[in-house]
C-alpha cells in the first residue's frame, strides 16, 4: 500500500510529515494512512511541474510521442485491472462490477486522448481567412501551461483519469489532488505512471485534504489552469481563487437531474433506466437523475413497479457477488443522506420505500435504496443534490408542465427522458436547459462526447475533444506577406 506522495518522477514523504487514515466504508475499519501534503509539498510540486513545462520539454514532444506515453498508461491501468477495481471498492464502497466498469472506462479515457494527441500532429494550425489581402494569418494551439486538478471521491480513477489524460494530451503538466477520502488508485496511478517512463514532474499526485493540499493548489501563483469535480461551494471558491490571478477554469459541479416519463413509455424500461439513473454508485452521482417525473396516467402503476424492483436490490459489501448497492463513502455522506431524508419527512414528504439502515448491516456507512413522494416542491429535497440513493417521484400532466418542472432548477447538469413518441422526445429534449440530455435512457456515458452543465452545474465540458481544449490557448500569427511597406510613420 502506497502512502507517500508522488512528485517530480520520486516518491517521498511530505515536509511536515502528516498522514491521514483510510477507512473502508463497508466495515469502518481503518485501512491504512495515507500522506498529508501541505503547501510546501504543492509548492515543490508545482515547481516541478512547471520545470517539467517550461525547460523539460514535454509541451515540445510531438502529438504521438505523447501519444506514447497515454497508451502506455493505459496498458498499464489495463493490465491490473481487477487489482486496482478492488482497491477502488475498499475505499469507495462501489460494487465490484461497477469499479471494473469504471478501470475499464479510465484505461479507455487515455487511449482517446492518446488518438486526439496524434491528431494534434496532422492538424497543427488553421488558417484564417483575412479580409485585408496582405496579411495572412493562422490559428494554432499551444497547451495553458501547468494544471491543477482537483477531484472528488465518487469516481477515484475515472474522474483522476477524466483531467490527467486530456491535459497530458495537450501538452500540459499537472498536479492532482485526489479526495482524501479515496487516494487509493489514484496512488496506483502515479505508479504506472512511472512504470510507463513518463517524464519527472510531467504528473505529480498529492494526497491530503482540501482545505490545506487543496486550497495551495488552488491559490499557487504558479499554477495556470484549475480543473476541478465536486460541490458548488468548493467550486465557487475555486472560481473565486482564479479570478485573482486570472487562471483558466472548469469547474464540474452537482446537479438536481429531472427525468421525464411520458404516460407511451415502456414502464419496465422506465423502471429499470429509473434505477440505473439514481441507486448506481449509490447515488453519489453528480448527474444523478434524482427527480422523477411520471405523466399521471402511468404514475401509479410505475411507482408500484420501481417500489417492487427496489425493494429487491442486493445491498452488501462490493466485493460480495450480486451486490448493487454498497455503502456510501464516508460516515459524514451518509449522515448528511439520512439528514435529508429526515427533512423531506418533516417537509411533509412520503417514503414510498427505503429510508432506514438496511437490516443485518451493524458496521459501514449503508442506507436502504428510498423513494420519495409527494415531495413540497420548494422543500431542500426537490431543490437541493443529496448525493445518496435517494429519488423524488411526482406526477405532472402536460409536456409543458414537465418542461417547466424540470427547468426550475438552479443546477443544469442532466435531463432524460422517456417516450415512444421520437419527435415529442426530441422537442423535450430540446426544451431541457441541461449539459447532458438523454433519451430513453439515463446516465450512459462515453469518453468521446462532450460532458458538463448549464447554470450551476459548472463552466466548461470534459470528455471528447472538449476536454482537450480545456487544456489548450488558441494562439493568433499574423504575417505582413506583402513586398510594399507598410508606410504609416516611413512613407
Ligand atoms: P467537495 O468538498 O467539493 O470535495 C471535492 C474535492 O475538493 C476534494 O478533493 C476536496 O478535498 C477538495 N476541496 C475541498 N475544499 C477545498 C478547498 N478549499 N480548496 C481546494 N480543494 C478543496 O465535496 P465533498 O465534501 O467531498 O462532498 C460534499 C458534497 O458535494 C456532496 O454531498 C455532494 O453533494 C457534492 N459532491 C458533488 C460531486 C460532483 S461530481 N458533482 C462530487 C462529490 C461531492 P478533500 O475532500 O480531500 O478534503
């Protein structure tokens, strides 16, 4: 088990020495400690980093010889997979299956953006067409220099994954902080990282807390572009932190995701895309489709069927066969879910099913799969994320009323929707003011579109050949190709 810090290509202890437990949420029990950086570590951090970028040579690599270097990396994450999904299970809580989907898909993430660093070479500028025929200028793309990312931990690797391989692409060098609550795989990317040669200082991986890791990287002068997933309130600060010194900034925020079921739908597939929108990863899903919404001629019966479907789900420990729900990360999430539902109760909500520890579980963080109804729809439990297996379900009666219910949101993450109807399904979809639309399904996700909200949902999109330019300038040359002079001040 690693339980230093990675920078500058060595692995060392922090300055100040501090470390922090890992917890198992399944059994409570203390796992490990991991390091606790502090702002000496991110200084020498980023100094690295900056080296890296600035004498080193790594934005001067081609396209492809970056391109090297990913799919290495990716290789590398392939060829453990099952270790590193078990490491992400005792840490996060995730079913087994949905860690190795998520391995899978972080392995994928560096071979696309591998491809993408090899286009960069055969595409290297665009020419601008300019009025004025004696100049002639081109477009090109140079990468922003270093970046710092910070994640959270519902994704350890995928979201780790979703910064490190874009901005490498690019040409930039990188400081990451994972959650402190999940460094696991993180760590064990860092070490590919290295088994795969990559240049020191070119990825630096620092374990530790926000407040204290994070808020260096987050104010380091040295840093040129902040790329951040979590919660508003720590986006918000980030923003804030750029705007001093003028850095670039994404920012993947929460959301309140509505999905829309018209009354045509196939009930069974609404029930079970109901389900993958809102009980995978527990819950802990930024586009979670958390709010519900049934057009009243089927609303009864749906709502007696997904009580039916999940009444049945197998809540366990990941690493048990057959498990769909796990516990939530931390004993602080699940209290924070269990708080929100008591508040929906008392906000004069139903708990169609759900809501209470589950039976026979008297150690880890688990909570029953609950459904919620006749939710008030200004209460906290309508309005606000709660980053847990928990769903609101409410009926509307028109497209329109749907349209409106679901839009009244200050978050814009996602939006499905359900109907046989194609052309009312797309017109919905088109009405939705949301990063994310779906159609007869809820949360899919590919590597190669583009992924991020409208409102407070975030800034910018990842994934896709957005999540590149996240990481790139546009840099303007304009040549005077004329033979006349110019003859303003020399006639
Ligand atoms: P956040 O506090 O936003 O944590 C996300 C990341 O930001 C972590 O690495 C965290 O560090 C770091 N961070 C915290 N304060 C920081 C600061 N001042 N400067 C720089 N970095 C800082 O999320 P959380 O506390 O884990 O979860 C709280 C709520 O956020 C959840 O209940 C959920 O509603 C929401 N959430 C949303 C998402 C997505 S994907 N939208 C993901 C996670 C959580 P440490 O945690 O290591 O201290």
């Amino acid at each position: 088990m690693r339980n230093e810090l990675y920078i500058d290509g060595k692995w060392v202890a922090p300055v100040k020495g501090g470390t922090c437990e890992v917890i198992n949420p399944a059994t409570e029990e203390v796992m490990q400690t991991i390091a606790s950086a502090t702002a000496e570590d991110v200084d020498i951090a980023v100094k690295a980093a900056r080296r890296a970028f600035d004498k080193d040579g790594w934005p001067k690599l081609s396209g492809a010889q970056r391109a090297k270097y990913l799919r290495a990396i990716a290789d590398g994450i392939r060829s453990r997979q099952a270790e590193i999904a078990r490491l992400e299970v005792i840490d996060n809580g995730k079913p087994f299956p949905e860690a190795d989907w998520d391995v899978a898909d972080a392995a994928g993430c560096f071979d696309y953006y591998a491809g993408l660093a090899e286009l960069m070479d055969t595409n290297p500028e665009e020419t601008i067409a300019l009025a004025d025929g004696r100049f002639t200028s081109k477009a090109v793309k140079e990468p922003i220099g270093v970046a710092g990312a910070i994640i959270p931990w519902n994704y350890p690797l995928l979201m780790a994954s979703w910064k490190v391989a874009p901005a490498l692409a690019a040409g930039c060098t990188i400081v990451l902080k994972p959650a402190e609550l999940t460094s696991l795989t993180a760590l064990e990317l860092a070490a590919i990282a290295d088994e795969a040669g990559l240049p020191p200082g070119v990825l630096n991986i620092l374990t530790g807390s926000g407040s204290v890791a994070g808020q260096a990287i987050i104010d380091h002068k040295g840093v040129d572009k902040l790329a951040f997933t979590g919660s508003g309130p720590v986006g918000s600060k980030i923003m804030a932190a750029a705007a001093r010194d003028i850095k670039r900034v994404s920012l993947e925020l929460g959301g309140k995701s509505p999905f829309v079921v018209f009354d045509d739908a196939d009930i069974e597939r609404a029930v079970e895309w109901i389900m993958f929108g809102i009980f995978w990863n527990q819950g802990q899903v930024c586009s979670a489709t958390s709010r519900v919404l049934v057009q009243d001629g089927i609303y009864e019966r749906l709502l007696a069927r997904l009580v039916e479907e999940t009444d049945k789900i197998k809540i366990g420990n990941g690493l048990e066969e057959g498990v769909l729900l796990g516990p939530l990360v931390s004993k602080r999430q699940h209290d924070q879910v269990v708080a929100a539902i008591a508040a929906a109760k008392d906000a004069g909500a139903t708990i169609a099913c759900g809501g209470e520890r589950p039976e026979g579980f008297d150690k880890g963080y688990y909570l029953q799969p609950t459904i919620l109804t006749g939710v008030p729809l200004d209460s906290a439990a309508w309005t606000e994320e709660i980053f847990g297996p928990v769903v609101c379900v409410h009926p509307f009666e028109t497209e329109e009323d749907a349209i409106a219910l679901a839009n009244d949101s200050r978050f814009g993450l996602a939006a499905a929707v359900m109907s046989k109807d194609d052309i009312r399904a797309e017109r919905v979809a088109a009405a939705f003011r949301a990063g994310i639309v779906w159609i007869n399904c809820s949360q899919p996700t590919f590597t190669e579109a583009p992924w991020g909200g409208y409102k407070e949902s975030g800034i910018g999109r990842e994934l896709g050949r957005w999540g590149l330019e996240n990481y790139l300038e546009t840099k303007q040359i304009t040549k005077y190709a004329s033979e006349d002079p110019w003859g303003w001040y020399i006639k």
